[in-house]
C-alpha cells in the first residue's frame, strides 16, 4: 500500500493505530552476509519478530552462511563472487522492490544491530514522516572503541565534504527506506563507500532524513569484521574516484 | 651518441614491433594503434634529438626542453592512469551487474 495514504490518519500518539498500520505494510528485512555462519542464524531469529519478509544476501560466502539462512526458512539470493557490501545491498533492495515492498529496512548480519529497536525506526516511515530512516550509533552517548568513533567521525566529515549531507553516522548498517526512497537509490554496486552512495541519493532527490539513535553491540568479534583502519584508507581513496569519476 | 640513447632506442623499437604485431593480430583497435606508435615515435625522436624539445619549451616558457618532455610525459601517466581506474570502476560495476542477475534468477 502507499506510504502518502497513511499520512492522514497517523499519530504518534495512536500507538494502538502504528501497530494497525504497521501490520498492512510489506516490511523487508534485508541482511547483506559476508561468512557470517557464526551469526547469521541468531540475526534472522531476531528480526522474525517484526516481519517474515526476510532476505538475505549471501555476497559469495565461503562458510555456512546460505544454508544456516535457508534453514531458517528465509529467502536467500547468492552472489557467485563476493561483490562488497553496496553490491550486496544493491541485489536485496532490488529483490525487495520485485516483491512490492512498501518498507526496507537493512540490518548488518554481524549482530551489531539490535532487531529490538526495528520499530523504532519504521516509526517515522510509517507515520510519513520520513523517507529515510539511520540507526545512528552516535546519538546515544555511548561507550565505542575510541579508534572507532574517530573513524566514524572523520567518515561523516569527508561524507558531508564530498556529497553535502551531514549524518552523524553515515556509516550505520541500519536503515530503513520506503518504496519511493528504496526506488531512488540507483543500482547500487560498490562495496564499503556505499554509506554515501545513499547519501548522495538522499541528497539528489531530496529525501526525508531522519536519523534514530541505536546501540551498537560491539563483540571484539564484530570489531574484527567491520572497517579497520586500512579499509577505511581504502574507502577513502574509493569515495575520491567515486567523487572524481562522476 | 650516448649509451642510453642506445638502450633506450631499443627499447622502444621493440614496443612499436610489439604494437604493430598487436595490431596485426586485432588485439588493438586502429586509433591506439595509432596513438601508441605516435608517442613511442616521438619518444624515440626526442631520444636522439633532444634539441627539438627546446622549440617547444620556447614556445611554453619552460626552461629546457627535456623538462617540456617529462611534463607532458607526467601528464599523459596521470591521464591514462584515470583512465584505467575509470574503467576498472566500470568493469567492477558490471561485474556486480552480472553477480546481481544470475543471483536474482537463480534464487
């Protein structure tokens, strides 16, 4: 159903009426999945709660990824090579879209995420208040690795720098799109530097941000597995030939 | 004539026969055949009179003209190396393209 329909008859305060709504939209749980055997199954397990439309990616794993995923009972699409996180993204959206999704939403297959806080961030896409919804890390004052904060920080700097959109985490794996937004997003390809891919998307057709504090789970587990710092130098050099090349 | 001039000479005759063998056998197209014989030509006259290369730094009002040569050869790298990356970006972009589909199909 149309996500301008609902505008109307919403409030925040009706939360009898969210739930109401809630439960006639096509939500989408997409996971990009990189050998992520180890949680993937708990991840899925999690968002089962709050929508049965999940998908997972499985970006040319080498481990157990798409059978703990199949067995889980959910929809799972295979990269025959690894194509990085956008491209992952990229192909779940598009299968979301294929199915008539009305809402995306993306979660991180690490178990960074807590699918507890889903409602908080459909809330201001169902209410019509938003397009875009960032699970962001940093507005909750939280303890992060400091190396990490920093990162991040510096990300939302050369994001704001190089597409215009400041985010306090452009890097968060947690959104949530509506259809309109998740139409808008063009073929998504890249790998890491997708984080501002979307912004520039956000930007360039003047989407609806809003951004929801989240927390982040940090095992050293997840640490080990997101942007170290030479990928982040690789990111880096990836969003100037992004930012040059177009 | 001085040893590099030899070497050097060499060298680049060697890369146009390899060029032109390219060419022969169709794995490049007639316009980088042409572009890369031409620089290669050039280099190879700009070994052996390095003199020439002072009309132009005349002409542009650098100092002398092997300075000319290694500014615009620093300039051709840097051109062709966007090229590369710009194409590479592409081809990467394809590649995921392809990724995608078979996936979507396959399911």
């Amino acid at each position: 159903m149309d996500c301008e329909k609902i505008q109307g008859n919403f409030s925040y305060n009706g939360l009898t009426n969210y739930s109401a709504e809630l439960s006639i939209m096509r939500i989408y749980a997409i996971i990009p999945a990189y050998n992520e055997e180890r949680n993937i199954g708990k991840v899925i397990e999690g968002i089962k709660k709050y929508t049965n439309n999940i998908i997972v990616v499985d970006d040319g794993s080498n481990d157990g990824t798409s059978k703990i995923a199949r067995k889980e009972g959910v929809k799972v699409y295979r990269h025959i090579i690894n194509r990085g996180l956008g491209g992952a993204l990229g192909t779940g959206i598009k299968a979301a879209l294929s199915e008539n999704a009305d809402i995306i939403l993306t979660i991180d297959a690490d178990g960074q995420h807590d699918p507890e806080e889903i409602p908080n961030l459909l809330k201001p896409i169902v209410s019509g208040d938003a397009d875009v919804v960032i699970g962001s890390r940093f507005l909750k004052n939280q303890r992060m690795p400091i190396f990490r904060k920093t990162g991040n920080y510096f990300f939302n700097f050369i994001t704001f720098l190089f597409f215009g959109i400041w985010s306090t985490d452009s890097q968060s794996g947690m959104r949530v799109f509506n259809k309109k937004a998740a139409e808008s997003l063009r073929t998504l390809t890249s790998g890491m530097e997708v984080s501002s891919e979307i912004m520039t998307d956000i930007k360039t057709n003047e989407l609806r941000l809003k951004e929801v504090p989240i927390r982040a789970i940090y095992t050293s587990y997840s640490l080990s597995k997101g942007q170290g710092f030479w990928v982040g130098l690789k990111t880096l050099a990836k969003l100037f030939i992004l930012k040059i090349t177009k | 004539m001085t040893l590099i001039q030899i070497i050097g000479a060499g060298f680049v005759i060697l890369i146009i026969i390899k060029t032109a063998s390219d060419f022969k056998k169709k794995k490049l197209n007639l316009p980088a055949f042409l572009f890369w014989t031409f620089i290669w030509t050039v280099i190879l006259v700009v070994a052996f009179l390095p003199q020439v290369t002072n009309f132009f730094a005349n002409l542009l009002g650098v100092g002398r003209g092997i300075d000319v040569a290694i500014y615009f050869s620093i300039l051709i790298i840097f051109f062709i190396l966007f090229q590369i990356i710009s194409r590479l970006e592409t081809m990467k972009r394809e590649i995921t393209e392809i990724v995608r589909h078979i996936s979507l199909k396959e399911k």
